[in-house]
C-alpha cells in the first residue's frame, strides 16, 4: 500500500473532496479498495502497489467490452494520425451520429457531449424548449447529472436553481401522479431511468405498469418522457437502449459511460417531434466535438454488435450470480442478488442493514477481486470464464471465513 498511501497524502492537498470521498466509502473494510491505478487491460486492474484484481465494477460502467479493447484502440488511433479536435467536426463524428440514428428508434438526430451530465442537462433544455415550461420530475435518490438542476449534493446550489425539479417514488405510480398534479400545468419533463439505485438501495428495474404510468402521465400533463440510459445503455437490451427492453417510447433518450468503451462520449437523441427545439437551443462545448473519442464510440457499437457482447454480458452475470449464490449456500450464509444480470448486486445475510455486505466487499477485494458493497456491479464482454471461476472460489472462501467468522462473532445474519 506504500505508493496509494503516498498518492492518496498528494491528491488530498491538491483535490477538493478527496479527504471526503475516502470518508464516503464508508467502510474500514474497504481500506484495501484500489484508488489509485497502475493501468487496466480487459477484465483486470493493476494497481500502484502491483495489486491485480478482477473488475466487476467495470468503472462503474465504461468498462464494456473491455479495458483497452484492441479495435476500439486501434480506431481511436488512427482518428488520432488525423486530428482530434479540430475545430471543424471530422468526418467520423457525421458516420457515428449517422449510426445513432439507424441504430435506435425514435431517433432522427443526436446531441454528442463528453458526460451523462451534458447529455441529460441538453435534453432537459430540449424539453423545457419544446413545451415552454420550465419544472422536470425525477425519481427520489436518482443520479441524473452533477449539474445544479438534479445534483444530489445541495452545497453550494441556490434554492432557486433546485426548485424546479421534484420528486416522485421510482415505481409508484400513485406518488408519480400526485408529484404531476403538485406541478401541474408547468411540467416540461418526466425524467426515468430504466434501472434504478440510490445510494443503499436496493437495484430496480423500472416495472411495465410503472412505464405504462410514466407514459400516461406524460401525456395527460402534456410533458415529454426523458429516458436517462446513461448507466444501463448498452447492459439491458441486445440494441444497447434499454426502452426496448423495458417498453416504452421515449421523445428523448441519453446515453454515457460505456458507449465508447471508456473514452469521454455521451449522447442525448430525440426524434423529429422535438427536432426543431434541439435545433434552436445553443448548447456548446470545447471537446464535444472530439474526433478520437467519436471514432471510439463508433467502434465500441460495432464491435459491441459483432462480438456478441449483450449475450456474453447476460451470461457472466448470470454465471456470476448463481456461482456466488451457490458458494453462499454451500458456507450456510443467506444470499440474494437483485438488479438485472449485468448490473447486479449481492446482498448478504438477513440482518438489516449493509454490514454483511461490507465485509463481504470488503473479503473479496481482499482476495483480488473488485466488488462494492452498496453498488451494483457492471459486467464487461471481456470476462473469461477462468476469471468467473476464479470469482466463485474466492466467493466461496469468503462466505466460509470471513463472513462466516463475522455472523458468528456478532450473530447477524
Ligand atoms: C443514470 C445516470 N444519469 C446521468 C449520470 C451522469 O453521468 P456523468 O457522471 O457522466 O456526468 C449518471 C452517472 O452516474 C447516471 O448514473
């Protein structure tokens, strides 16, 4: 640990918030997380110290197909023998939103940015556009955007700036009704997320009578639906937009994180309907047009299509969930995993609370393999099935020793 020690002394002077996030993480059990990172290749991280782990955290998302996948690399430096941003757009910008619009339906423009932040804060000023009205609903605990509309953090956002935006419960359609009538004749957008999580929740997947509710909503009060596919894009349907696996129609749809395998890509895109708001508004950025990373994205979709990696995904984390469960069985520890199988989250013991989980994290990252205690796992294509193994035997070792030493120390569980 001597060189993270030394990194993490350095980074506290010069980052704001480092000394925090080390307190978020909330856990002396995680004191072994890998903060600071050597390098990553597929499914692996090495970190300062030499430390080696398998990732199924997966960056929390852009680890798609793979850290530096090959064709992806390999595009992304050819872009770069041509330029990257070039004040003009590269011809590789104009083929990849060409793509964006083939690819998913509605779709007959794109907005291209570098964070989910841009591209949810962009479809929000389409919106309020399109229907002159200013308020955005947003699920109770959901992460839309740092941004001063949506950010969970209140220091340092005036009231103001907060205000327009409320809440409903993810999954309640009756709190989604009042939250409508509560702002009713100014809503410009109901914002949802097909796969929810607060911080120490439980993952959700958004319900078809919750869907149908949004929809019926949005056209009784006459807003638009956004649907925020920053995080579960490219994990929840063989297309990468997960409307078409939850079943609905969005008039704006965001993507982020792993559209272009790790390389600062985000795309908000919206169909004719609401084309002429998206033309009139002015949303600039200096590196939104960045040709290497564009050339990246596009690579990530057509490798993402050609190697099959939605299948693979589905299959590790469904191998992932029943190895560990079975591992958990085996040591007599009560397990569950919840979320959806590329996006899960293992839940240990029966006692309230996240305490098992921490340990659990906190043994597995331990034993070399990177996991987080209140957070789903993201799983990547480029997972082989020695490492999954490998995941399912540390599994096992851990429920035998470390937890189970913890829920008989403390007689949880
Ligand atoms: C659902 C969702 N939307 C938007 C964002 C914001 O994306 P970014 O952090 O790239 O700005 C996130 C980030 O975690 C997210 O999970």
């Amino acid at each position: 640990m001597a060189r993270a020690a030394l990194l993490g002394a350095r980074a506290e002077r010069v980052l704001p918030g480092a000394s925090e996030r080390k307190g978020q993480m909330l856990s002396q059990f995680l004191t072994h997380l890998p903060r600071y990172v050597a390098r990553a290749d597929a499914a692996l991280l090495t970190d300062v110290d030499g430390r080696e782990f398998i990732d199924l955290m997966g960056a929390y998302g852009p680890n798609l197909l793979g850290h530096r996948h090959p064709r992806v690399e390999r595009a992304a430096e050819r872009q770069r023998h041509n330029g990257d941003t070039m004040g003009g757009l590269g011809t590789v910008t104009i083929e990849l939103a060409e793509h964006v619009v083939d690819r998913f339906d509605p779709v007959d423009w794109v907005f291209l940015g570098k964070n989910g932040s841009d591209a949810t804060s962009y479809a929000l000023r389409v919106a309020r556009h399109a229907t002159g009205r200013s308020r955005v609903l947003i699920a109770e605990a959901a992460y839309h955007t740092a941004h001063d509309w949506g950010t969970m953090f209140p220091n340092g956002v005036p009231e103001p700036h907060r205000g327009l935006t409320s809440r409903y419960v993810y999954n309640d359609a009756e709190s989604l009704r009042a939250a409508v009538d509560d702002v009713s004749g100014d809503l410009a957008a109901i914002m949802l997320t097909p796969f929810h999580q607060g911080f120490y929740e439980r993952p959700q997947v958004a319900t078809p009578s919750f869907v149908q509710a949004v929809h019926h909503e949005a056209l009784r009060s006459g807003a638009l639906v956004v649907l925020d596919d920053v995080r579960a894009g490219m994990r929840m349907h063989p297309s990468g937009a997960s409307h078409e696996r939850i079943g609905i129609t969005p008039d704006i749809v965001c993507f982020g994180k792993a559209v272009a395998n790790g390389r600062a890509v985000s795309i908000c895109a919206g169909s004719d309907e609401v084309r002429e708001a998206a033309d009139a508004i002015g949303y600039l950025g200096t590196f939104f047009g960045s040709s290497v990373a564009h050339a990246a994205c596009l690579e990530t979709f057509r490798t993402f299509d050609e190697e099959g990696a939605f299948g693979r995904m589905l299959e590790i984390g469904e191998r992932l969930s029943t190895g560990i469960c079975q591992a958990a069985r085996d040591a007599d520890i009560a397990v569950e995993v919840t979320g959806y199988p590329t996006m899960a989250m293992v839940h240990v013991g029966h006692a309230p609370g996240p305490y098992l989980d921490h340990v659990w994290a906190a043994g597995m990252i331990r034993r070399g393999v990177l996991i987080h205690p209140t957070l789903a796992w993201y799983t990547c294509a480029a997972l082989t099935d020695a490492q999954i193994d490998i995941v399912v035997e540390r599994a096992a070792d851990c429920f035998a020793t470390d937890v189970a030493a913890e829920v008989a120390a403390r007689h949880v569980g």
